[in-house]
C-alpha cells in the first residue's frame, strides 16, 4: 500500500496527515506522530495502492498504558470530598478532570467558606463557567458573574478536559487546550473552603437529596484536587468521601443516537408514519448554526393539506397549507441557531395545534377551515429527495444543516440505527450515530475584539466598533501617523493613530497639527493644568500619576516611530527644593515609560542631576543648578523640555519638599508632542538584479499581511520572497502591468494576479497589499479591482517557513528587482529598509523623486518641493497657503479700507530664488496675464481690484449697480472697453469667483461657472504696470466716471485669494507686510470668510505655544492668584465684571452705530435720485454684512 490518510480531531485541532506505506511486502515504514492521540478508534484510509494489485495492509500501533478511574453521576447524585480540618486554607491549588456530559448545564464542583471565598466550575449552555473569589464578603456566589467562560458544545457525548491552576491571586484555566489567564478578585492571596468540596452537584446540608442549582448528568475520570485521587477514595470508600444519590465507577455509553444533515442541497430522512389517524404527533430535537433550513414536511391525509415545520432567521416557523384555503401559522421562539439543542414538538388534535419549544407551548392555534387534520404517511426530516413532487414534500427554503436526535411519530421513538441498516425509511447525505457539529468561532479567530458569527460551514466576523475591517478584523481603518494622514490631504484634527496597524496595539487618539514645515502629533493625559502643591516631605511625597487614554505599549509605538518627540515642564517654587545639589538626593523626581527613576529636569540631558539654566550658566544662583534650589523667600521657576525619547513619556511625578514654612510649590506637565514619521518615507534603490536586502524569516499567526509602496522602470521583478520545506511566498511584478502574489500555506500553491490598465513600471509610486487568513488571500494594487480566492480547509493555520526573508530579489540571485521600495509593513511591523541597506552593497538608502507621483498634491499654483523624507508645498507664487496650497488667505474690507501694491521693484518673500517674476518689473507689458479672486458683498456698485497701468491706462473689476459684473479695460485716452457680464446680482452675502485672462488679444472672464469670451483688436497696446489696488482707490488718480461711482463708497465685504500673475497683493500684504512693497490703509482684518468657497476646508489649525502662563520670574508672587485655593473665586468676580463692562460697551456702540448708518443712509437718499430701483436704493448694512462674518468664523 503505498498511502493511506489519518484525520486528528480534537476540540481545537483538526490535522489532516497522510502517511506513505510500504512499498513491498518485505519492508517496514514508521511514522512517529507529532501529537499524543488518544482514541477508541483509530481509523484508516486508503488512497493509493498497486492498480495492479489489491489492497493490502499491515498495521501495528504503539502507544502507553492509561489510568482511568470514572464516577457516572445520573443528574440527581454528588460526591462530598470532607476536610479533616474545619476550613482548607490554601495558597496555590491544582484541580484536574475530565468530563463528558448528557446535559448543557450543570455543576461539576462547588466549595465556599463563610468569609465569601467560593470556587465553583458549572457548565452552562455547554460552555464551563468558572465561579472563584477570594475573601470578598460583598460577593457572593449566588450574586456574582462568572469569572471566566470557555470552551462550547461540551454537552457532545465528547471527553473534554480541564485544567485549573491558582498561585495567589494569578490563575490558569484550561479546557479542552484552551488556556486563559487570569487574576481572581479578593482580599488575599488564600482560598478557605469551609468543611467540604462537592464534586456533581450543590447539596442543601439540611435537605437530602435536595441541590441548589441543576446537577451534572455524566461521567468524570481522573479527578484530582491538589494531588488527591476523588474517585480512587470514593472507589475504595475511604471515609473522606460521602456519597449522594447513585454514583456508579462505570461510565454508562447513552442510548441516544444522534443524526447529522451534512448538505444543504442533498441531505434528507424519510421515516413512515401511520397514515389517517386523526391528528398527528411528531417530537424531536435539533441543533444548529444556521438561520434558515426545513425541519419536517409531511403531506396530510384526506386532503389536509401539508405541513411544513421551518427555521426562519432563528424563528420557528410552524405553517398548515391547504389548497385553496387558509392556513394555519405559529411563530415561535428566536436565535434557535445557537448551537445547543432545542426540542421541538407538534401535536394536531381536533381543530388545534399546538407548537411546544423546549417545553414551552405556544399559543395553540385553531384550524380555521374547521376540516379535520389527518396525519400522513411519510415524514420528511431535513428536506426533500430530488425525485419527489412537490405535493409529496415541499421545500420553500434551503435544506437543513445540523443534528437531529430523540425523533418521535406518533408518540412512538423511531430505531435510527435500522435507517442506517436499510430496514427502517430511507435518507441521503447523513452522518448516523454522530452529530458533527463543530464550533468554528472557538477559538475565536476574528481579531482585536471581533465578534465571530458561524453557520454549519464557514465563520464569519463581524468587526463593528473594533476600528479594524477585513475578513478577520485584521486591518485597521486608521493611518500609523499624522504624517500620513497629512499625506492623505488632511491639514488639523483629532485623529485615531494605530502605530502598529494590524499588529496587537489598538489605536490612540491624539491630536494632529499640520502646518507647511513640521506636523505636530500632541497626545493629552489627565493633568496638564497647573498643580499647586503643598505638605509634602521626603517621609510624605506627593505623588502624581499621569493617564495618557492608551498603554504604554501603544506610547511608546509613537514615540519610537517618530523623528522628535518632547514634553513641556513647569516647576514653580518658593522656598522649594528641586534637584538639591549634583550629588545630593533630589527632592523632586519624575518616572517615564519604564520604572527608572529621572533626576534631571527640563532643558537638561539624561545623567545630569541640573535644570536647563544649569547647563546655560543662567541659574539665579550661580551656586545652584535649578532657579528653585536658590531656595528663597520669591517666587522663581524651572522651565524646559523634556526631549530624550527613550524616557518619554511622563508617567509620574514625585514632589518632597514644600513642608516647610512658607514653602510651596505648583507644577505643570504639559501633553506629549512628536512630529515625523520614521517609517512612512523609509525608502530604498535596488541598482543590480543581483542585490537585494535579508531580513529574518518572516513569521505569522492565523493571518499575514505585508504593504509597501514601489516605483520602477523595469520590466519585470521579484520585491519579497520567503520559503520553507513547502510553505512560501513570493510577491513580484512579472510583467509591466501584472503584479502577482505566490502563496502555500500547506495545501497546494495558489497564484493571485492584478493586470493593470495602465504600466506600472513609470516610475511612479504604486501601492500593493497582500494578505493571507483563515477565510481567504488577496491581493490589492494601488486602488484596481482586488484579487481574491477563499481560503480552503486543508491548509496550516500558519505559514511554516525557515529562509530569510529577502526583499529586492531571492536567494538564487535572479530576477531580482530593480527600482526603489519604501514603507514596508510586515504584520504592522515597520522594517528599518534604510539601517539595513547602509550594510549592503548594490542597495541605496533613500529614493528620490517623491513629486513625480505626489506633486499633484500641491493645489492653487503651488510648487512641489523634494526633500529627503516625503516632499513639500511651496506657496510662495499661490494666494493659498498650508501643507498643500489649499488653505485661502481671506481679509474683510470695510468702507475706508485700502490695499495698495506698488510692481517698480520685487520684494524678497522667501529666501527661494528660483522664483521667475522678473518680468513683472520689465519695462515691457507681460503677453499673458491672469487676475483672480473670490469675493463677498452686499454692496452694489463697488470696486473690487484696480490695476494702474502706466499713462493713466487701468484696469477696473467692479460691480454695477444691478450686481452683475463688469471689466473695464482703458488701454489709451481716448479707447475704453466695457464687458458687462449678464449675470444675477452678486451683491447677495455669497462668495463667488472670478478668473480674468488675457493671452494677447484674447480676453476670457469666468464668472462662477459661466465663462465668456472677447476679443482686442490686433493694434491694441498693453501697457505696464504701476500698482494693484483693493479696496478703496485712495491716491489722486483720474478715475473714469463709472469707476469713481463705484469707488466712493469704497468696497465692504470679504476678499480671498486674489492673485495677479504670481503676485499675491492680499497674502503678501497679511503675511509680507514689512518686506512686500504693499500699503495697508484703515482696517484690514484676516478671517475665514473665503473658506466658503471650499465645502472641504478642514479645521483650522491651532498652533501650540510653549510660553509660561505665569510670564517672567517676578519678585511679588507671580502664582499669588494663580495657584492660592481663592483663586477660583478671584477668577469669577474678574470674569462677571469684565461681561457686563463688555455688555455696556456693546450697547453704547451699537447705539452710536446705529446713529452713524442713519446719518449714511440719509446721505446716500441725497445722492441717488428717488426713482431708482428699490432694490438698489436700499442699502444694506455692509458693515454688519462683515461682522456677521467675524461672528461666524471667530466664535
């Protein structure tokens, strides 16, 4: 025989082996197995033999002899295992079983003692539920939850063991190799058990045979409690044993034979029934995983009708059809597809019928059509056979999958076991004598806290609140860090960080702070106030531990994934130590992430017992090393940051010295800020086929993913490879626009393919992902349809390899990838590529030529800068500003406000000198010009921009007085161009958009959408440019007629993102304004009125200050009323006084406001006659239209 196949199945472990036989009848083969086995039937196989022989076989097995000493307790029995003592008191116990049980509920051992201590094991719903407490009078056994639950469907007829192991307060509880650790609750570290410990059952002392929650129905072998044989003295009944009830020390094998339905499709029993009796009566029990199957369909007699007994989403569904008539309907129950076993029983008597669930009747339902019920001859368990009509057994819904057991027709059991011998109905697709029903979420495979949902065949997770998706929970919807989500167009905000992305660590939320040069990540604790201090002594400290929202595990993924990180740190004193001397025990002490104690404060450096003046030579005592060790009667301080990662962050804080007269002491911690990502730019250059980088062997537990971005130019590559004796993987681009991922895991190769529409080798970036689980593999290129094939039963739930993991190119050597790859995630383990490749020839750290793929990102004319780690926006030539050149600069006008920029000369607004603006200042006009803007009004006519041009020339964009637009264009004395827009007045509180641009003689206006288009004579001459004026025109020009209209009452409203050519008049007048050659005159005032454009303006970004809110060291109590217990108070007078103040100040403007604008709108009735448009005569409050804005965007 040359193989035969040997399934291992345990409650956790399913191997499927095949062993090859001999292949004459001389030789021997041996196979050693891996695992212990322990069975009562071993069964064998054969899979291939001679083709010309016939099958042949000799077997020996070797294994060890085995103990077993088994008590079978009947559901009304117990055993009582009495001390000799009053009370056992102990430290460490050790109890052992195992079991195997008729029942889902009962007690396999109970103890208690009169203090509250309780042990107890239950097995509920056919899970064992673990009862333990120590010395806790409050908990009490009869009130408490259980402290662990594991394993399930241990009500199988199945031996199970148990294992649980208590040292103190640490215990371990094992069932079926299924351990979890835990810590009990209580008061010590001792379990007293008064009396005795009862083994199958809670017996009431003052009632034989009475029992305080339901009994164990079963057998146990082997019990032992702390070395001590139960069984072994209740066999030789030793007098520490007491019997209750018929305890037997033979395990009887039960009487029930149970039945699986294996296919949904195919899987059905028939059993006879005796037809015509009037009524019916039809019982049994089932169990399941899944929703929806067909349970019984009969066909009545005389024309009943057929009844059919379904389950429906989890709901019994007990329907009667008669043809042409109304029938009858029960509902019952819910979430029946729990995997425990239900009973279920029908009874038709007499015009009723009545549904019962687990022994809990239904409301009896009457047969409305008052015809009689008659029973049929055939029973339809499961579904239906293929070759039946449909009057015979009827399908409305998919076919069982589960186990029956105990069926009952007619009040009498039917004998499965003739099924199975032929003598007794008929079935198909049926495993008899065996219920096969196996719990696939145990253990439960879904991860970071994933519930697991199952049907008969498959698992499925559901990962709702768990911040993680895919098919086991595996990957997190988060990014690893603030530098990601800035890559991903973000700009401020709270954000959830997962630094390890599917690895173990959750995500934290923290705070991102993006600005153009550094992104800020700020993570809170509970305690960054200032914190008066007062009492404390060496013998009594003051001790301050501070809580972050997340472990120390997850900080310190943050920490030592980015660049910089620190810590701001306060020490305010009077009359209170610090550090004390350099050699001296410091008074004052702080913990970071591990327990080591730090005796250096803020500005310092790790090792020096001294503050930042100390190192500056600034202290106030030049004796002293901190200001606070001066030790004087004032108020001093001891300011800096703590920047040393590997002690970040601060956890606790240790205060001894403010015990003394007149002494105290307040101090503040501020929140960890860190900015950089040490991982996302991580990049290598593979130059040659023949390099490539090795890393240790890539290891896994039920799932595997690895992510990493690329470019290249080449055709073709491999980027990872691992391999085992069979396992392995391999990821490569095999062709220009192919991408494929190789994969064992045990059970055969498979190969996942992405064809791209477009080449992959443009030495862009693209993104892959691959990843490898219980439920499937799958394979993600950039953002292309995903590739995916479900995973199949026969593989290894890890991949089993022993090479190195080589990144690049493979161990032979060839195909080896040419080009760059950066961000390399294994597992949500970042690989340091740039470390290993400064070791390794034919590999470059870094890869520039990040603004080839990303330069998109910088939006409104900005400019993509290259830098060693990622790239950059500069928005030097763009009226935006912020990471991306998205973020608008907006000011609010009022009637007098004036901004002039003056084009003689260019001004120095960076220090970038690249920047091609010379032709501006040429004597020579451009050929090309654009003008920009976004504005907000209520005011009509105005002028929004003047541009000067030299000999009096201009040009002017306005509104006329119906609000539409108008762009006037004086190009000589004596030539004026008009272009009115016909559009809807603009003066309507919106913002909108204007885009003027002129290539030569071709003039196009866009108004918000609508776009127009002119044209200049050929003979038409563009002058040069003298100034650029918003708002209000201030100098003595000659102003055309229409314009000075417009320009009397100036222009009140918003303006944003104005931009001539690459000058940007409004930034560089709010950001330039000491260096720009721009004008301000009257009130300019930045907001964020502009942002109405954008739906998609983030919020704005708040920048955090380091400076001391108690200012400079003073020399008359500075903390007075910052940190004195009154402070509150003082705090609150100061408060209401200064609203009311602002309340009359508020009132008395308005007031006046209101007289000024009645004294405007008088004199604007003089000034335009009486019959013009209402709709223009009355004018609006511009003013107001502005501080509604500063309302909005300020509050």
């Amino acid at each position: 025989m040359k193989s035969i196949h040997k399934t291992q199945t345990h409650q956790s472990i399913r191997m499927h082996l095949t062993f090859v036989g001999n292949m004459n009848s001389d030789s021997v083969v041996h196979h050693k197995l891996l695992h212990s086995v322990r069975a009562r039937f071993v069964r064998f196989v054969p899979l291939e033999w001679n083709p010309n022989g016939k099958i042949g076989m000799r077997v020996e097995a070797y294994g060890c002899s085995y103990r077993s000493d088994v008590a079978d307790f009947d559901g009304r029995s117990s055993l009582l295992y009495r001390f000799n003592q009053k009370t056992m008191s102990t430290l460490k116990d050790v109890i052992s079983l195992k079991f195997k049980s008729m029942q889902g509920d009962g007690v396999l051992f109970h103890g208690e003692g009169q203090r509250g201590d309780h042990i107890t094991l239950e097995l509920q719903k056919g899970r064992l539920a673990l009862y333990l407490n120590l010395d806790d009078s409050k908990a009490r056994f009869s009130s408490t939850v259980p402290l662990v639950i594991l394993g399930s469907l241990l009500d199988d007829q199945h031996w199970h063991s148990v294992l649980l192991e208590r040292v103190g307060k640490q215990a371990n509880f094992t069932v079926d190799m299924n351990t979890q650790h835990f810590r009990i609750k209580g008061d010590t570290d001792s379990l007293d058990i008064d009396y005795e410990l009862s083994f199958g059952g809670i017996p009431v002392p003052s009632k034989p045979g009475t029992f305080l929650k339901k009994n164990f129905h079963g057998c146990i072998e082997n019990l032992y409690y702390n070395g001590v044989n139960i069984i072994d003295l209740a066999k030789r009944r030793k007098h520490q044993i007491y019997s209750v009830g018929n305890v037997t020390f033979s395990c009887s094998e039960p009487q029930i034979v149970p039945i699986t339905f294996v296919n949904s499709r195919s899987s059905y029993l028939m059993l006879p029934g005796t037809p015509q009796i009037d009524g019916l009566s039809v019982s049994f029990q089932f169990r399941t995983w899944n929703e929806d199957g067909l349970l019984l369909s009969t066909e009545l007699s005389e024309g009943s009708g057929t009844l059919l007994l379904i389950l429906e989403g989890g709901i019994l569904r007990l329907l009667i059809k008669k043809v042409a008539r109304h029938g009858t309907e029960i509902l019952t129950g819910s979430g029946l597809n729990d995997g425990l076993w239900h009973s279920v029983s029908i009874n038709a008597r007499r015009n009723r019928v009545t549904l019962t669930l687990d022994n809990d009747a239904a409301s009896p339902a009457p047969d409305t059509s008052r015809i009689q019920i008659y029973s049929g001859k055939s029973y339809y368990f499961g579904g239906c056979p293929d070759n039946l009509t449909d009057s015979q057994c009827l399908n409305p819904i998919k076919a069982f999958q589960g186990c029956m057991r105990l069926i009952f027709i007619d009040n009498q059991p039917k004998d499965l076991i003739s099924v199975q011998q032929g003598s007794l109905g008929s079935f198909s697709d049926l495993h008899i004598d065996l219920c096969s029903i196996k719990d696939r979420c145990l253990p439960n495979y879904c991860e970071h806290g994933g519930q697991c949902d199952q049907t008969w065949t498959t698992f499925y997770c559901n990962c709702s609140d768990t911040g993680y998706t895919g098919a086991t929970c595996h990957d997190s919807i988060y990014e690893q860090s603030c530098e990601v989500y800035r890559h991903r167009g973000h700009t401020a905000g709270f954000f959830y960080v997962d630094s390890d992305g599917s690895g173990p660590l959750g995500p934290l939320q923290v705070y991102c702070n993006i600005t153009e040069d550094k992104i800020w990540m700020t993570v809170q604790h509970n305690n960054t106030e200032l914190t008066r201090v007062q009492g404390s002594s060496p013998e009594n400290p003051y001790s301050m531990t501070l809580n972050y929202g997340g472990s120390m595990e997850q900080l310190e993924a943050l920490i030592d994934g980015s660049e910089y990180c620190e810590q701001e740190v306060m020490y305010h004193c009077r009359r209170s130590h610090l550090l004390n001397t350099p050699d001296g025990a410091p008074f004052t002490w702080w913990i970071g992430r591990s327990t080591e104690r730090h005796p250096y404060w803020g500005g310092s450096v790790p090792g020096v017992q001294q503050c930042g003046c100390g190192l500056e030579e600034s202290c106030l005592d030049s004796r002293h090393f901190c200001n606070c060790d001066a030790d004087t009667d004032e108020w001093a301080n001891d300011t800096g940051l703590f920047s040393f990662k590997d002690h970040l962050p601060v956890t606790q804080i240790i205060i001894m010295d403010t015990n003394r007269t007149k002494s105290e002491a307040a101090w503040r911690i501020g929140p960890l800020r860190c900015y950089g990502d040490r991982h996302f730019w991580n990049a290598v250059s593979f130059s040659t086929e023949a390099s490539y980088l090795h890393f240790p062997t890539f290891h896994s537990e039920f799932s595997a993913d690895i992510s990493f971005f690329f470019k290249t130019t080449a055709l073709s590559g491999v980027f990872l490879e691992n391999l085992g004796i069979k396992d392995f993987f391999r990821l490569e681009m095999s062709s220009p626009s192919e991408v494929t991922f190789a994969i064992d895991v045990g059970n055969g190769p498979i190969e996942l393919l992405v064809q791209s529409p477009y080449p992959l080798n443009d030495n862009q970036w693209h993104y892959i992902r691959a990843e490898t689980n219980l439920k499937e593999t799958s394979l993600q290129v950039d953002n292309l349809p995903q590739s995916m094939r479900e995973a199949s039963e026969g593989g290894h739930f890890r991949l089993q390899l022993n090479s190195q993991l080589f990144v690049g190119g493979t161990s032979s050597r060839q195909k080896g990838f040419l080009g760059c790859i950066r961000s390399l995630l294994l597992n949500g383990h970042k690989v340091d590529l740039e470390e290993r490749a400064k070791v390794t020839s034919g590999v470059r750290p870094g890869c520039p030529g990040h603004c080839s793929s990303y330069g998109s990102n910088c939006h409104n004319g900005g400019k993509c800068v290259e830098k060693h780690s990622g790239y950059s926006c500069d928005c030097t030539n763009s009226p935006y500003e912020g990471p991306f050149c998205r973020k608008e600069i907006s000011a609010l006008f009022d009637s007098g406000t004036s901004v002039t920029y003056m084009f003689q000369e260019p001004y120095p607004v960076t220090k970038n000198t690249s920047l091609s603006s010379s032709a501006i200042y040429t004597d020579t006009a451009p050929s090309k010009e654009t003008v920009m803007l976004s504005f907000m009004t209520a005011q009509a006519p105005t002028l929004l921009l003047y541009l000067n041009f030299s000999s009096q020339n201009f040009l002017a964009i306005l509104l006329s007085r119906n609000g539409s637009l108008q762009v006037r264009y004086r190009l000589s004395k004596d030539e004026s161009h008009v272009f009115n827009m016909n559009t809807e007045n603009l003066a309507n509180r919106r913002m909108h958009q204007v885009k003027i641009s002129r290539d030569g003689p071709e003039l196009s206006i866009q108004m918000d959408q609508q776009l127009f288009s002119y044209n200049f004579s050929p003979e038409v001459e563009f002058r040069t440019l003298r100034s650029l004026v918003l708002g209000k025109v201030t100098e003595t020009l000659d102003l055309d007629p229409d314009v000075a209209r417009a320009n009397t009452l100036g222009f009140v409203g918003c303006l944003s993102s104005v931009q001539y050519n690459h000058i940007a008049p409004l930034k560089a007048a709010l950001r330039h304004a000491s260096i720009a050659p721009v004008t301000v005159q009257k009130t300019l005032t930045e907001s964020s009125c502009g942002s109405m454009v954008d739906s998609d303006v983030n919020a704005v970004t708040t920048v955090h200050s380091l400076s001391d809110s108690f200012g400079k060291t003073d020399d008359h109590e500075p903390l007075q009323n910052a940190v004195r217990s009154d402070s509150a108070v003082i705090g609150g007078v100061i408060a209401v006084v200064t609203f009311i103040t602002f309340c009359v100040i508020g009132i008395m403007t308005r007031f006046l406001y209101q007289h000024k604008q009645s004294h405007r709108t008088n004199q604007m009735k003089k000034e335009y006659p009486e019959n013009l448009d209402s709709s223009f005569r009355n004018e609006i409050d511009l003013q107001n239209t502005a501080t509604e804005c500063k309302r909005e965007y300020f509050i």
